[in-house]
C-alpha cells in the first residue's frame, strides 16, 4: 500500500490533526520484553538522518517503521525495541526533527521529520535548551524520545509567540492549557 503523508498543517483544524495523530498506530513497544539486547549499528545525527554501518539509510518507509520502535531509558539511552530484540542506537542531539509548527484552535502542532504529527501539550511538553545565544526547543514525542526544532520551525514558533504577545510574558507560549518557556 502506498504511504500517504498528512496533509500540510496549516490547512487543518485541531479536530483534524487529533484524527491524524489518534490513526496514527505504533507497535507496542512498552508490552515487549526482549531477551536479546545488543548494538543495532545505526546512529540518527543531528540533523535528523538516519546511518546503518555508516551508510545512510535513504528509504523513508524504514525510517518511519524504525521510528516507531525508539524508546529512550531513564538514563538516556535509546532503543530499538522489537519483541526479540532490544538494541541500542546511537542519537547525537534528538532521536526527531520538527519541520512545521501550526498554531491550530489554542494549541501548537508539530510536524517531524517522520511526518508523525505531535500536539504540544502536559505530555507533548517543550523543552527550552541551550543557551541564550544558541538556544535550541526539544518537544517530547513519545516513548522518552525528542524532537529537535529545526530553525525554520523555531522561527514559526517565535512568530506564533510574538504574534500572542510574548514580549510581554516572559516568552513563552501555551499549549492545551500548558505554558512552555522559549527561553533556556
């Protein structure tokens, strides 16, 4: 069957993107409890691309199914986690890559870079990092599992933040009832 990607975010009410976000289905993952646990080879770098054995991995339908089997432990490892395997996975900065940002009916939707679509919110949280100078946003995915903004999407993030005043509220912006800082 041939992958469709969502549509483009702008064009779609929060209702829509929730529909998106609920059919997206996802192995599950916490229920597994592999026996085998080793080294899968394969590191995502910091710009979101994916390298097995040191080749980039250039079929999209593989990054999006290897996706959905990354967790991340409470000591920051990741992990590709099948029902056999539990194997570890190299991450230089975030596991994701958010391209897109939409302010949609009082929260923020985001687009990765594995076209899975992530409503900000208590459990979608946005994470300020790095320094004034250099910031850098992380939104939580799943699974313990971030995405990086890229600067693009930052830059939409900001405008969205300028445009609701956030000059004047110490920079930060809300998401279904959550209040994020922009500021590291």
């Amino acid at each position: 069957m041939p992958y469709e990607p969502p549509p483009y975010l702008a064009s779609l009410t929060l209702a829509e993107i929730a529909a998106l976000v609920a059919d997206r289905k996802l192995p599950p993952v916490e229920g597994w409890a592999p026996k085998v646990i080793g080294e899968s080879h394969m590191v995502i770098a910091a710009d979101g691309t994916w390298f097995h054995e040191g080749g980039e991995i250039r079929r999209e339908a593989m990054v999006r199914a290897f996706a959905g089997l990354l967790t991340r432990d409470a000591e920051g490892h990741h992990w590709l986690v099948t029902p056999f395997e539990k194997l570890a996975i190299e991450v230089e900065d975030a596991a994701f890559i958010a391209t897109d940002c939409v302010r949609a009916d009082g929260a923020l939707a985001f687009r990765l870079n594995t076209d899975d679509i992530v409503i900000a919110g208590p459990d979608h949280a946005l994470r300020a990092a790095g320094t004034a100078e250099e910031p850098a946003l992380y939104l939580h995915v799943r699974r313990g599992c971030e995405a990086r903004l890229n600067r693009s999407t930052w830059a939409q993030l900001a405008g969205i933040a300028v445009a609701e005043g956030a000059q004047d509220n110490g920079w930060q912006v809300t998401s279904q009832g959550a209040t994020f800082s922009l500021l590291p």
